[in-house]
C-alpha cells in the first residue's frame, strides 16, 4: 500500500521550492492565471506586485522575501528542466500538470492567512 506523496520528490532547492509553492498558488487564481488546458497546463498571465514587504495570492499573503525566484531566470529555468514550468508567452510561466501537482512541503509556511 502506498502512503501518502514524498514531499519534494525531485529535490528542489529552497528557492526553488518557494517559487515553486508560490506559482502553484498563483495558477488557482483567475486574477493570476488562466483555467487549465486540456493537458492539465496553467498560464500564470499576471505576476503579483508586492506592496511594502508582502503581496496577496487569493486570502493568503506571501512575504516580498520568499517570492525572490518569481525574478530569478536561474530558479525558472531549474523548475522548466524538472519538468515543472514551460517558458509561455511574453516570458510568463505556464505550470505543467507535474508542476501543479507537486508536493512541497511548505505551502503552510509560505502562505500565510492574510486575516484581513
């Protein structure tokens, strides 16, 4: 019997995993991203702006310090080599169905209940 999935299967690095958590969230929003496609793909169309040292994604805020990979060509590329992200237009992520389905392990860490 199968337990439940590993968290962080494919070793990503802390950033990695941030970003990763991050854009995960962000592909769950209409104001970020569109509906899935047919093979399970999400384009994020909109990056969130953070206003002092935090943004929102939906009810969650995300401090400006853990969404560094969101910038980092290095982070997006790593994701995009594991399979994770494709490279949509405009430069915008478009997370794949691996991607989407990931465990990170960190989500209650790096979302946090915005409360307000």
């Amino acid at each position: 019997m199968a337990g439940p999935p590993r968290a962080n299967p494919g070793k990503l690095n802390s950033l990695q995993l941030k970003t990763l958590t991050i854009l995960q969230a962000l592909a769950r929003e209409s104001a970020f991203a569109n509906p899935p496609d047919g093979d399970g793909t999400v384009l994020i169309h909109t990056l969130p702006y953070a206003h002092g040292d935090h943004f929102h994604i939906g009810q969650s805020v995300v401090l400006a310090r853990d969404a560094t990979g969101l910038a980092n060509p290095n982070v997006m590329s790593a994701l995009a080599r594991k399979g994770l992200l494709l490279g949509g237009p405009a430069g915008m992520p478009i997370l794949t169905g691996a991607g989407l389905a990931y465990e990170t392990g960190i989500a209650a860490q790096i979302l946090h209940d915005a409360g307000h």
